[in-house]
C-alpha cells in the first residue's frame, strides 16, 4: 500500500470541519444518514442531486435544512403544470416609459435551488435548467448571466408511476451527479419523528454554522484526496462495461440501452473522493467507488423494455457489473 494511503491528520481535522452542521441538520432531519451524506457529497464537488421519493419524506426540509446550515442563497421553485420557463430564469420586462427593456432575474439566481417536484413541469420547463446546471449561467434574450457560486441544484421529485408526472430529458438526467431513491424510516426513526414533529410549531430551521470561505476550503481537501492509478482504470471500466458487458462475460446487454456517458465517469471519481474524505481518508478505496457507484450511475443506465418486462431495474444490472469486475 503506498505511503498516500495512510489517514491525514490535514484530512481528519478538515472533516471534523461537518461535525457542527451534521449535528445542526440532525436537530431537525429524523434518520436519513445515508441521504444528508449524499447531499453533502453533491455540495462539496458541485454536483447537482435528484431526490427521488414518494411525497412526505422530507426532501425538502432536508435541502431548506442544509442551505440553513450554510452561509448561502436559498430559492424553493415549485414545479406545476402551468409553470414557464420566464419563471425559474427570469425575463425581459419591457418599460413603455422609456421604451427600453429591463431584466427580472429569476429564483435560479440563488446559490442553492430547489426545484421541488421537478417532473410536474414539462419537458420545456424541466429543460431551462440545462445551461443554468452544465454552464453555470443562463441567457436572458441576447444576454448571458453568471450564476452566484456556488451553484448547486437539488431538485425532488415522485416515482414516475405517480398520476401527473413527465419523465426528465435524457439531457437533463446526466446533468445530475447523483440520483438517490429515498424509502421509507424504520420503526425507530418513525416513532422519533413522531415525538419531535408532532407539536404544533416543530423545528424547522437551524443556523449557519459553514461559510462560503469553509465549502471551497473543503473543496480543496476533496481535490488533494489521492486515487491511485488503479482505482482511476477501476471507473473506468465500471462505466465501460455499463457500455459493452459482452466484453466482460456478463449476458445484461439484452437489458441496456443506453450505458453511462463520460460525464458518469467524472462524476463518479470525484463522488468517491467525497466520500473517502467523508469517511476521514486522505485516499481512495475500491469500496468507496462501489458504495456511491449506484447513486452516480443508476440513472445513468437506460433499460431498455425488455428489461422492464422482466422487472430488471438499473440495480440490478449495475449489481451484476460490481459483482463480476475484478476489485483491484
């Protein structure tokens, strides 16, 4: 093992840095471990998260929580059936006083935006993300416009088998680092939440106990994270055999349309760096990949209806491919 793989007291001290905002956002959040990881993975690589879940779960106490955590902006979008685009980027407003145009900046221009329920919106509207996600600006007429950073999109949405949902573009789906499906509190967690929530005004917020200043120094730490060769040739050829499983003696091909693009590839060494640096490691470890791989790729892989006709999911598949790829 080389001499990198040997926990950093640099990188211990920066993640105990959390510490106060895991124990901030756990004053209000019953339970959901695994997702308040996740979002704080999205949040110190800039990756943008889908939270998917049937309603009541608390995704969106979860997102308000954590951008109450931190020293940033905060915008809720609403996504309905009658919502426009001019209502998540903004438009031009024209004055017949001067006989000029003016510019009302939409609720995109914040440096966390929840787009709440985002598939009861049309594709139109669903699709006027895509510049705000990818190129971090959005164009209003003739003009570009730089979002604040940092910029992160946390957006909620229902199974697709709920009444008066529309699937995302395909565009839109892989502009999201992770996708994670929530499911339902244990016994415990339940009967807590049922203590804490039940008054009639319950917490619901919490102070900032992170700076912008602190997010981009933890960004730093999440770069110096090391990955060896190995683990780097490991994604990728996770993410090729989500591609042309025949090249790895796996029989799924039938199953998958579409495998993941380079962007999973990215996206999924720098979500095992956050999640080594979560964990205190100052390196990369093969589990690290696999624990945060399904999140990265699940929506990443397409189906195709053979596939759900079989009731095989993107789970499975990806469970087929970590079982039979060779761990370095």
């Amino acid at each position: 093992m080389p001499d990198q793989a040997v926990p950093d007291d640099r990188t211990l001290q920066a993640r105990a840095r959390l510490d106060p905002l895991f124990e901030a956002i756990a004053q209000v959040i019953v339970g959901q471990k695994a997702m308040i990881q996740r979002l704080l993975v999205g949040l110190l690589t800039g990756g943008h998260i889908l939270l998917e879940g049937v309603p009541g779960l608390a995704k969106t106490l979860a997102v308000r929580t954590l951008a109450q955590g931190l020293h940033l902006t905060f915008q809720r979008i609403q996504f309905t059936p009658d919502l426009l685009p001019a209502d998540v980027i903004g438009t031009q407003i024209y004055n017949p006083r001067s006989g000029e145009f003016s510019i009302k900046k939409g609720p995109v221009f914040a440096n966390l935006v929840l787009a709440d329920e985002i598939n009861r919106a049309p594709a139109k509207v669903q699709s006027a993300l895509l510049e705000a996600m990818q190129e971090k600006q959005v164009t209003i007429g003739d003009t570009s416009y730089v979002l604040p950073q940092p910029f992160l999109v946390l957006a909620t949405q229902n199974p697709i088998e709920q009444e008066g949902t529309y699937p995302l573009p395909e565009a839109q789906v892989d502009r999201f680092m992770l996708k994670l499906k929530l499911t339902y509190p244990s016994r415990e967690e339940e009967l807590a939440i049922l203590e804490r929530m039940s008054a009639i005004e319950p917490k619901q917020s919490i102070e900032p106990v992170l700076t912008v200043q602190d997010l981009f120094e933890l960004r730093g730490a999440i770069d110096a994270t090391y990955m060896d060769d190995k683990i780097k040739r490991y994604i990728v050829e996770i993410v090729l055999a989500t591609r042309r499983p025949q090249d790895y003696g796996l029989d799924i091909s039938p199953y998958i349309q579409y495998g993941a693009s380079p962007r999973g590839t990215i996206f999924l060494a720098r979500a095992a760096r956050a999640q080594a640096f979560l964990e205190g490691r100052a390196f990369v470890t093969p589990q690290d990949v696999k624990s945060i791989g399904y999140d990265v790729l699940r929506h990443r892989v397409t189906v195709t209806y053979e596939a759900e006709a079989e009731d095989i999911t993107s789970e499975n598949l990806l469970q087929s491919i970590f079982d039979r790829l060779k761990v370095p």
